[in-house]
C-alpha cells in the first residue's frame, strides 16, 4: 500500500503579488501550494498532475476562470476536482456565472483566511 501523498493545491491567478501571498498563507496551513499564471498555464500542468483543490480567479487575461472551470469540468481527469473560485468581483453575477460553470464555493477577494482554509481542508477530508 501507497503511503497518502501530502494535499496538493493549485493556485490559478495573473496577479504575482497575490499568488505570493496566498502561497505564503496557505502553506502554513497546507503542504504543498503550486501557482499557475493562468488558465493556459494551469491546464497544462493539470495535464501531469492532480490537485486536491484548484483555488481560481475569475478575471484573467487570455483564458478567463469561467472558461478554465468549463475546460477542467469537461475533462474526464479533471471533472471531480473541487473548484473554489476566488475573484475580486463579488457581485451576484459573478457567485451565480461560478456555480453554473460547475465550482463548488465562492470567495471574494479578500477572502477572510480563516473561513477559505476552512473550506479547503472540507475538500481535502472529502478527497480522502
């Protein structure tokens, strides 16, 4: 038997400040973090690999979070994946567009740490 691996959590976000920060925060928290710069970046690592949680921003250029979450949706590989958005657009539209493209939480940035840790590790219990 295959000793469990440490929760891996991929960071999708165009903003380098922010994706230093989160991986800064979390990793406290939560073993290994991987930083993607965004959507075209992220599916090709997921292509090799497989993230516990994928922490995603909604505004990016070139491939936005919503089509990124469709892609990772419509992957066979991918398509369980517990998605959390994570975007400074709080709006309705914004939570209501996320959950129709098939996330499972949604955060606006910032997102109090406390209560998106918390959502993380009841992604990881499940997962395990």
């Amino acid at each position: 038997m295959t000793p469990p691996q440490d929760p891996i959590i991929l960071i999708v976000d165009d903003e380098p400040s922010l994706l230093t920060l989160m991986r800064f925060l979390l990793e406290e928290h939560i073993i290994k973090i991987v930083t993607a710069s965004g959507g075209v970046q992220a599916l090709h690592w997921l292509e090799d690999h497989k993230p516990d949680v994928i922490l995603l921003d909604i505004m990016m250029p070139g491939m936005n979070g919503f089509e990124m979450l469709r892609r990772v949706r419509a992957d066979k590989h991918t398509s369980l994946l517990p998605v959390i958005m994570h975007s400074t657009r709080s709006d309705r539209k914004a939570r209501d567009e996320s959950m129709e493209a098939g996330a499972n939480a949604f955060f606006s940035k910032p997102a109090p740490m406390a209560e998106l840790i918390e959502e993380i590790r009841k992604f990881l219990h499940q997962n395990r």
